[in-house]
DNA sequence: CTAAAACTTGACACTGATGTCAGGGTCAAG
DNA sequence: CTTGACCCTGACATCAGTGTCAAGTTTTAG
C-alpha cells in the first residue's frame, strides 16, 4: 500500500501521514526509489491515532502510550502511570464538557420557554 | 474592580481578559486615564467564558452565544440554531472523548493483567 | 513631590496539527 | 522513451489563545 492509497483507507492526508511518521507513530518500508509501503494494519494503526488525536491526545504522548518501537519492556512501570494520567485528564475532560452541555442545554431551554411564552 | 482584580479573581491573565474584551465577550468603563473597571458581575461572566474556552468553543462562537451588545432580539431566531448546533458538537465530542476513555481503560486494565502475570 | 506599583497599547513569539507550494524524483501505461 | 500520476523533502503559512517585552501613562502610598 502506497501512501496515496493508505490516505484515501483512512481520510487522513498524505502530510499527515507524513508527520505521523516523523513523529514516530507510524512506521513504513521504504522501496528502492524512497516511496513508502505500508503493510495492512497501517489503516488501523492510522484510525487508532486518530482517535487519540481527536480525543486531544499530543502526538508526544500517543508516541508514549503505542509504543511503535520495541522497547516496551523498559518503560513498562511508566508506561502504567501515564496510562492513567492520560485516562483521568480525559476524564476531567469529560466532566468539564458535561458542564457545558448543561449550560448549553440550559441556554436551549430558556430559549425555548421565551420562544413559547411569545405565543 | 480593576483588572488586575479581576485577574486575581477568575485566574485568567491581566492579557486574557484584554484579549476577551477585544474579542467582544467582556464589557468595561474605563475611569479618567483610560483604565478599565469593572462591576462584579463580571468575575462570573469571564468564568462562564473560560468554561466554555475549555469546552472548545471558539472566542467567536462565544461572542455568538453570549451576546455582549443588546441586539438580542434580532438574531434570536438564528440564536436557538446555534445553540443547538453546539450543543450538538459537545455531545459528539463526548462521545468520541467516551470512546477514547475506554480505548486508554482497556490499555489499563490490558497492562494490569501483564503485570500480574509476571508475579 | 516622588517612587513604586499597576495599567495602557502594540507588537512579536509560541504551540501543534495540518495546508500548501516549490523543485525534483519515481513508477506504470502507451 | 515519454507522459502523466504519484511520491519525495523542505519550507513557510495558518489558527486561536496566551505569554512576553517595550515604552509610555496613571494611580497610589509615603
């Protein structure tokens, strides 16, 4: 698979999959002329960044916590500590936009309420 | 209230709260030297401006939906669509936040089990 | 009156993911 | 071999909110 191809599978650009790699999350072969190939699994490798990234993940920590290289071993105990940062930053995240689909939702209703008392 | 208060007060930076105000989200009388002042009201005003900052809505959405100025009654109509218009977009952020929550628990618990199995 | 603290405007820097352009190389079909 | 589609690297632009610095003014305390 081509980069042209693994852009069209999965909806991000070429130069995001580009700057995915510089970032170290994604890896590709390269052929004789420098082109990339990606192997299969890529499409979902690719989708799984992206969630993360859309989750408001940084490219730093999603290189942290899918390690593409195989020093896993090492920074296992780490690892498991940044896991949960990242799971409790996320859920503050949601608790503060629960917040705001409360205040939103409370707009909504006023507005609602003003639109039928005009009746 | 000078800024400086109200700074101490939200925690937003002395250049925040200028920047709001050039934005059109925050109000102020300025006294004989140009300075600003502001009537208590504000502090919560600016927290309901940071709240919805963090939620991701933009300075201009917020300039939208918190109308500053009194032409309240003109753009009402157009008002409740964009209410619901961003109401709708923090339930789908919720949702995509969700999903990446239990991708990172499911890396938790994943790790958890690998621990144990090395004891 | 004077010095320090607080304020003013204006401008430029940064971040991070992505767009876009330039100039050049590669690959596959005719 | 040639052409057109695709790819390469490198560089600069963008957005939005905020930090920061500079040079100057205002306020406040002594």
């Amino acid at each position: 698979m081509r980069i042209g191809e693994l852009s069209a599978a999965t909806g991000a650009s070429a130069r995001s999959l580009r700057y995915y790699e510089e970032q170290g999350l994604l890896s590709s072969e390269r052929g004789t002329g420098g082109q990339r190939h990606y192997a299969p699994p890529a499409t979902e490798r690719v989708e799984l960044i992206r969630t993360l990234l859309a989750a408001g993940l940084s490219t730093a920590t999603i290189r942290d916590v899918l390690p593409c290289v195989a020093d896993e071993a090492i920074r296992t105990p780490w690892l498991a500590a940044r896991l949960g940062e990242e799971l409790r930053r996320v859920e503050k995240q949601m608790a503060e936009l629960r917040r705001t689909r409360d205040i939103l939702a409370g707009l909504v209703d006023r507005y609602a309420v003003s639109e039928q008392e005009r009746r």
